[in-house]
DNA sequence: TTATTTTATTAGGCAAGGCTAATTTATATA
DNA sequence: TATATAAATTAGCCTTGCCTAATAAAATAA
C-alpha cells in the first residue's frame, strides 16, 4: 500500500489544498464559508465534500468545530502543492509565459496523475527551491525551505530590500507589478511612508521613484534588509517580468 | 469568435479523438459501438453523448447511419491530437519516460486548456514533426506531414528498412519492442519469410537475428526500402529505448 | 422474402459535485 | 439572559456522464 493509496479526483485535490493554504499550511482549524469562499462555491456543496474527505480519512471535521487535515491529507495537499509550483517554473522558465499567466494553467496541470512525474519534473528544471512568486516548492518528501519574507510596509525607511514574492496573486496585482516594471529579484529602496494614509515611496533600481498604496505595500513580499538581500534563498536570478 | 469558441470536456474531447481515428482521420463514417469499444463503454452512454455533440455542431450524425466530424470537429479533433504528440514528445525528450510510458500521461496532458500552450510547447520542443511512436504532429493550422510508412510484414525478404512507429500501441507490444532492442529509428533488414505462418526472421543493427510473430510484423511501421532510409522524415535520430 | 441475429436507440437509474431554500446551531447584542 | 444575526447543516434538485434492460431497426441467413 503506497502512500497514496486511490487517488484523488480534481475536485477533492482542490479541496485539500485549499484546506492546507488557509489553515496556515494545514495546522489550523478553518470553517466550511472560508473554504466555499476560497472554492468560489456554496457552503453547502462544502459540507458535502468534507463528509467524503472524513470517509477517505484525509480531514478531521467535527460539526461546527472546523475542519484540519490529517497526515495523510496534508501529504497529499503538499505534493499538489509542489506540482502546482513546479509546473509554474515549468511555464515560466521553459516556456516563457509571465509571472501573470502560469497559475491558472498550473491549476490544470496539477491534476495530473502520474508516479514519477513530479520528480522528474523537478529534476529537469534543476531542483528549483521556490516558484515563480516566491512560494517555496515542497521537496519529494513534503519539506518546504523557510522563507524570509516581510512585506514592503514593514520595511524601514531608507532601508533597500528584495522582492522575492506576493501576497495576493490576483492577475490584476501582478498586471500592475508589470507596468511597474517589478518582478522578482527587483531592489527596491523604501524612500519615505506617508502616515496619512500608509503609501510609501519607493525607488526601484531600474525604474525611478513612485509612490504606491499601504494595499500594494501590504501584498509585496520581500526579503528584509538585515538578511543578505535575499540572492542566496532565490532560485531565480533577478529578471524582469515578462 | 474564436475557431474554438467554447471549450470541450474532456470526455468530449475524447470523443472527438476517437471519432477522429476511428474514421481514418475523420472522413469515413463510423459507428457508436466501435466508439464504445474504443473507449471502453456502452453503446447507450455513446449515442447520448453522439446527441450532444450534434448539438454543438462538432459531429454529423443521423440515425443508424454513422457517425462523422464535422468541419468544426475536425479542427478541435487535430488540436487534441497535436497536443497529444507534443506532450509525448515532451516527456520522452525532456523528462526521460520511456516509449511505452509517454502515451498515458499524454492523454492527461492533452486536456490542459490554453490558448498559447501547444504552440509554446510546439516551439520550446524545437518544432517536432512526429511524435515518440512514429506519428505525424498536426500543425497549428492542422496540417499534418504525410509519412510514408509499410508494416514489416510487407517489406520484401533481403531488404532493409527502418523502424517509424508503430500500429498497436499497446504496452505490452511497447515492452516486448523494448525488450528486442527495437525503437525509433532502429535499422531492420527482413532476412527471411516464413509461408507457414507468416512468421519473419528479421536482423536488427545492433542486436543479432530473431523470429517474430506475423502478428508483430503487421503492426511495426517501417519506412519502405525504397525511401532514402526514412532519416527525412524523422524528427528523431535513431536512438535505443529506455 | 421471411426468420434470426446483430446493432442501435430509448427508458429509467445512479454517483459525483454542484445549487437553492429551509432548518438548526452558534455567536453577538441588547 | 433573551433576542437577533450569522454560520452551518440538511433536504431536495439539477447536470454530466455513465450504466442496465427493454425495444426498435438493420443486416444476414434460411
Ligand atoms: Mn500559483
Ligand atoms: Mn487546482
Ligand atoms: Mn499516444
Ligand atoms: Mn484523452
């Protein structure tokens, strides 16, 4: 018996890496509405779910008292992850999608069932340690590297940094990131916070000086300024955003 | 309004597939139950989904008369079968999956919906024109390179040829290939034939002589003695099997 | 050309994964 | 604490894609 005994369909799949992302990586108890809302779908098709995935024994779910994957699902979450991410390098890297564009395709070829397709994958694109956004990809046997990220809010003034990801990950974010000529490896320096209404100035090396919301500032995860800007823990070297 | 304009299920999309090879290359008519035995179900599912896809205008199809794809069909049919092939490659090229491996996964692969993918894949794959089992990749205008291409059991005694694919796509004619040492490319010279049973006593390059089966020479393509040896019109050179 | 056999179609159901509306529990508020 | 609100659950339906059994139509054989 392997350690995924029948496989999972698309949808369930879905439901357990939701589960693992917004129980901070599956430690913590979340309700049917968080899940629904995440899943774009209606609490009640959640109950439904849940009481198969308490079936197949991949969540613990008591009536109104949350829900919290097991070992077994959060081994399965974390190697949907890991597909997820590695096909995201894949999109990127092999064939030059932008930063924008590889998650809603690696929604789709995360789902792909194969043995050794994840860590063959893995090996073709040289054992990256983090995706396209700065995620860090779980290796074969579910460990994650531990990323040093803040957001650009909490880095001081006058003080430069790196980013290395995103907090949200919406395609308008990113659209914007672009025009902004922002990817990751990109130094930015954090001029000046407005405390009016918590804009910073920034200066991007390559671009000049703008000035962007506490909400943008808020979601740009970058590596803070005591570690040593950040190169060593990127797979990436800095690019630009295509 | 795109040529696609709303996207296939899988499970139509492998009907279109189906009817596609069924009726060589979607010109002849074809009936529900050989699509059932193709795809594994009954009759009755067939003709309800037959209805649907008339519905959409992908199929022709009247009543106890056969089934045929229509314009539109056709066109979502070669794309299916393009991506197919491009991913076979793919995983035979770039994540080392043997010849009998590529085939299941690709028809996983082959449903990931994107409007850019199989041409960026097409290009990052250097613009292959067959795929890993001999057969012909359809442009992204659906053209398709003609191959000229015999059964072994048709190549006259004392002559040579070339392996370019093959009828029977089964893993167990892959593996028993594999086991003989014979792949893509591998040169042949077709010693002796036997009246009896048909049986062929063939000499393979590399290895030495072996008897094999009418059965096995029915369904291993070759390119005919006459052709300039087939190097042409192989995307691939010869190279042994993993 | 009639009888038999094979193939195709229809009728009626089932499981998965959704939904809406109704109901029950929890939580928050007065 | 009693009440109002919000969240969770259940009941009852729907669509997709499949199935079996019954029926109709074609093809074949007598
Ligand atoms: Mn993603
Ligand atoms: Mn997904
Ligand atoms: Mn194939
Ligand atoms: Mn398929």
């Amino acid at each position: 018996m392997s350690i995924i005994s029948h496989s999972q369909t698309n949808s369930e799949e879905n439901y357990l890496k939701v589960i693992y992302h917004l129980g901070n990586e599956g430690k913590t108890k979340i309700s049917p509405t968080s899940i629904s809302e995440a899943l774009n779908n209606n609490p009640a098709s959640v109950v439904d779910m849940l009481k198969k995935l308490v079936d197949k024994k991949l969540i613990q779910y008591e009536k109104s008292k949350g829900v919290r994957l097991t070992g077994k699902g959060m081994k399965i979450a974390l190697l949907i992850v890991r597909r997820h991410r590695l096909w995201e390098v894949f999109l990127l890297e092999k064939l030059e999608y932008s930063w924008d564009e590889v998650h809603e395709i690696a929604e789709q070829l995360e789902h792909v069932h194969n043995p050794e397709l994840a860590d063959r994958l893995d090996k073709f694109l040289g054992f990256p340690q983090y995706d396209p956004h700065g995620d860090p990809i779980p290796t074969a046997s579910g460990e994650m590297a531990d990323i040093h990220k803040t957001i650009l809010s909490e880095v001081a003034e006058g003080k430069a940094c790196q980013v290395v990801g995103v907090k949200d990950t919406s395609s308008s974010f990113l659209q914007y990131l672009k025009k902004l000529d922002i990817g990751i490896g990109t130094k930015i320096t954090l001029v000046e916070k407005i405390p009016f209404d918590g804009s910073v100035i920034i200066s991007i090396k390559s671009g000049g000086k703008t000035t962007v919301s506490k909400m943008f500032a808020d979601n740009l995860l970058v590596a803070p300024p005591s570690l040593p800007q950040g190169e060593e823990h990127l797979h990436y070297s800095p690019r630009k955003i295509k």
